[in-house]
C-alpha cells in the first residue's frame, strides 16, 4: 500500500505545471460547490450601535433573506479593533468568515503600530467597499464662525489656542484633523476620548471647540442646534445634508477624509465563493431602498469589484503612512 502511495506522489509531482496547478485548485473548488452548509460569522470589530455595526447588520440581513446564506453578526472590539481583526486574520479561510474592515483596521492600525498581528494585503481577501460615511467639521455654536475660512482665520491668529476633540488616537476623526491642519496651515491641539460619544458630548459641553465628526452622529445635534456645521470632508457633498458645503469647495481641492467600511475575508478563501460575496453583496448595495437607508444613516454606499478595492486599500495605506508619520502620533 505505501509503495502504491508512493508511486502515485512521484507521478504528480513529475507532472508538468501546467497539469498540476488544476489538481491542486481542485479541493479549493469542490469547497465552493458545497458551499454554504452551515451559517456564515460576521466579525465586526467594534461595539454594538455604531454605524459599522449598523451597516454589518443591514447587510447580514439582506444575504440572509435573498441571498440563501445565513449570516450571523459576531461583535468582537477591543484595542482599538485589533482583537476582532486579528479573529478574523486567523479564521480558516473557508468562506464561513466575513469580516468588516475599515480604515481604522486596515490603514491606519497598520502603520500606527508596529507589531500588527496581521497583514492588511497578506491576510485578508477583499471582497468589496461598502460605505463611506463623510465626517463633517463642527464647532461649538458660540465660536464667532460660520465658515471654515473663518475659523481658519481665528485659528491663525490663536495659533495653539484651538482644541479639537475626536473618538480617541489613531481614529479617522484625529487624522481628518490632521489633514485639514496641515492643508490650512493652522496649529490645533488634539483632545482624544473613548468614543464618539463623549468627544460630541465634550463639544456641547464647552470643553473642546471642534472636531470632525461622523455625519451620522452629529446630524441631529446639528438639526437641534447644538453644534454649528461648517462643511463635510468628502469629496462631493452629502445627499444627507446637500446644503453643507465641502472643505475641498471652501479653498483646499482635493481634501478628503472619510470614515469606509468594506466587506473582507481570510485571505485564501476560494475565489469562487469570494466572487459570490460579492455579486449577492454589490446586488444588495444597489437596492434603491437600500441606497436610501445608507443616506438615511449619513452614508453612501460603495459597491467595487475585488480588484478596486484592494487598489483602494493600497492607496489608503499610503495616505496613512505619510499622516502617522507627519503627526507623530503612538498607540495608546
């Protein structure tokens, strides 16, 4: 029996490669042809409510219902995303993983720290860009501004004087301040709380004079008059709040700072059931009711083939690259 094996090994591998690379693609592919048999994990590496979770949520629901597949919303924070992302990275790359990435995850934690437990490009698999939710520049409703040249003006002139608050170091919220700091030439000083949360309620409170926050958290305090929207930090205007003016019109073309998520898995899963995800996925991110829940929630949705969004992904790890180094900023 052994010399039988045996001979059977020596005759593969003395085959030509051509010839072999089918034999070996073949376990990956009768993987996809019986896939799913049971239901999918969705890491999500942040805490329940926040807009990834939301947008998880809305998606594990709609494969669910029209896709045949049952996915099931894992919630798994903590160290700033590193514990679910890493979950995630070391998941058998077997199509019964799905994972949230973000900007947070997979650009910025990447080169804030030094010694990631993963690899954006090694170990994930894009499948497709999801959302992007614009931040928006506020200000506490008794700063003498209404506009960002104004406040840009104030800020030159108190140089060092202005405190602006964010969801904590290392986040998309510090380094839209960043940005916008360096483009306008105008010296800040960084406030960071655990959340979005208690940096808004920071904000309203008198504590801090601005931040760049989330649209979807900040809309109805800016409906209620609690804080001053000045203008949203993507690159065209948002159909939530179509009347804000963005900061590339106010005098810096080419600014943005968004907030993405996009839908991923281990890398290695079979391309057959990656290229599913992502049809079912990009059917669902073009539903007219699904687009009008995103704009609902301040967010656009993103459809992209794999191959956009790992070109996205290498693009935003450069931006971040030269943003962590030109601040200086260290993990907490």
């Amino acid at each position: 029996m052994d010399r039988t094996v045996h001979a059977v090994a020596r005759r593969i591998t003395s085959l030509p490669a051509a010839l072999l690379v089918p034999l070996l693609v073949l376990p990956a592919a009768a993987a996809a042809q019986t896939w799913p048999s049971k239901p999918l994990r969705y890491i999500v590496p942040f805490p329940p409510g926040g807009g990834a979770d939301l947008v998880a949520r809305a998606v594990a629901q709609k494969l669910t219902e029209g896709a045949g597949l049952t996915v099931v919303v894992e919630n798994r924070p903590g160290a700033g995303t590193l514990v679910g992302a890493e979950a995630a990275a070391r998941s058998a790359p077997d199509g019964y993983t799905l994972f949230m990435g973000s900007n947070t995850t997979n650009a910025i934690n990447p080169n804030l720290h030094p010694k990631l437990p993963y690899d954006t490009l090694k170990d994930f698999a894009p499948v497709t860009r999801l959302s992007a939710f614009p931040n928006i520049l506020v200000v506490h409703p008794s700063m003498p501004v209404k506009s960002v040249k104004e406040l840009i003006a104030l800020g030159r002139a108190r140089p060092g004087q202005l405190n602006y608050g964010s969801s904590g170091t290392g986040t998309p919220a510090q380094l839209a301040g960043v940005m916008f700091s360096d483009a306008a030439g105008v010296k800040m000083v960084h406030v960071p709380y655990k959340g979005s949360s208690p940096a808004l309620s920071a904000l309203m409170g008198g504590e801090t004079q601005l931040m760049f926050a989330s649209l979807g958290s900040s809309l109805s305090f800016i409906k209620g008059g609690r804080l001053r929207a000045l203008a949203v930090t993507s690159a065209k205007r948002s159909a939530a709040i179509p009347e804000m003016p963005t900061i590339a019109e106010s005098g810096f073309p080419g600014f943005e700072a968004i907030t993405w998520h996009g839908l991923m898995v281990p890398a290695g899963t079979p391309m057959p059931i990656v290229q599913r995800l992502n049809a079912e996925t990009v059917k669902i991110l073009r539903q007219p009711d699904f687009v009008a829940w995103m704009l609902s929630q301040g967010a656009d949705a993103t459809p992209s083939t794999p191959e956009e969004f790992t070109a996205f992904l290498k693009a935003e790890l450069a931006l971040y690259a030269r943003l962590v180094k030109q601040s200086g900023m260290k993990p907490d």
